[in-house]
C-alpha cells in the first residue's frame, strides 16, 4: 500500500491530473493510520512523505502541511531522530521548502514536545530555526524551549555557533 501510493504521490503526473484534489487527501489519509498504527514503517513512511515534499517543490504549501502533519503523528510516537533527520534533509535538500513551511513545522513540533529535550533534538530545531526563522506563533512554546535548552547541561554540549543562536532567540523573545 505504501509503495503504490508513495508512487503516486512522488509523480509529478499525479498532481497534474484532474483526480488530485479527491485523491491526494485521501492517499494522505491511508499514510496518517499507517504513520499511527504500524509504527516500525515509520521510516518507509518517511521516505513517501520526502518523495512527495520534493515532488511538491514549492507548490501546493496546504498539502506540504498535512504531508508535515503526518511528520509530526511519527514523532510524537517516538520516532524523534528518524523524523527530524526527515526535517533536516527536507528544509536543506533539493525541495527548497518555503521557510514558512519550515516555521509551521517548527511550530507543531514546539507544541508537541517539551522538556527535557535531547542533544540530538535541540541541536535540530536549532538548526531549523537557523536557516528559516523562529517559529514565533508558537512563542509560549518557543519561550520554554529556549530556557529549557539554555539552562540543561548536555553531555557533550551544545555548540557555541547553537549557544549564541538560542541567546539571541532569547533577547529577541524578552
């Protein structure tokens, strides 16, 4: 199932015919209960979700959001590195995404998550926000994870270019 319908939605053709605006929500659909119910697919459904962002480009940004929707149900199961790896080669790859689609990622991921936060995660997100900006319609969730990455004690610890980044995140939302 996932294969077919990653074949679908990674043909440019496929967005060119007349069925995509019935199709494409509900292909959408399938991928979202396999993302919630088949949780050891995770990468094979991230692998559809990145086929479909690079085929999508910089067009149709209400799809890119459910497809990043999809994303965030695999993190929010657990799925942290494999999904913001996933978000990492999205937002620096050949999709060259809108940095508001980055932004709104971001900001589904704040809402989602919270404290403590990994090395690996926080050094994403920081990344993220580097190249496409602070997510700031999630400020309350932005303040704490500022704070939360500002005053934990990584092992190793975040890099300086990371530390500066998240200070001046910090001036900016004080």
């Amino acid at each position: 199932l996932l294969v077919w319908v990653g074949g679908q939605l990674s043909s440019q053709a496929h967005y060119e015919s007349a069925y995509t605006s019935t199709a494409t929500p509900l292909y959408l659909r399938l991928i979202a209960l396999v993302a919630e119910g088949q949780p050891l697919l995770a990468q094979r459904i991230l692998d559809v979700l990145t086929a479909a962002l690079e085929c999508l480009c910089k067009s149709a940004p209400e799809l890119q959001q459910q497809i990043l929707g999809i994303a965030s149900v695999l993190l929010r199961n657990g799925h942290v590195e494999e999904v913001m790896l996933f978000a990492d080669q999205w937002a620096n790859g050949k999709a060259h995404p809108d940095p508001s689609l980055v932004r709104h990622f971001l900001s589904t991921v704040l809402r989602i998550t919270e404290p403590p936060y990994s090395h690996y995660f926080a050094s994403a997100v920081i990344r993220l926000m580097s190249h496409a900006g602070e997510p700031m319609d999630a400020r309350e969730n932005l303040v704490e994870f500022v704070e939360a990455c500002v005053y934990a004690e990584y092992d190793p610890p975040l890099s300086k270019e990371n530390r500066s980044y998240l200070a001046e995140i910090s001036r900016k939302l004080h």
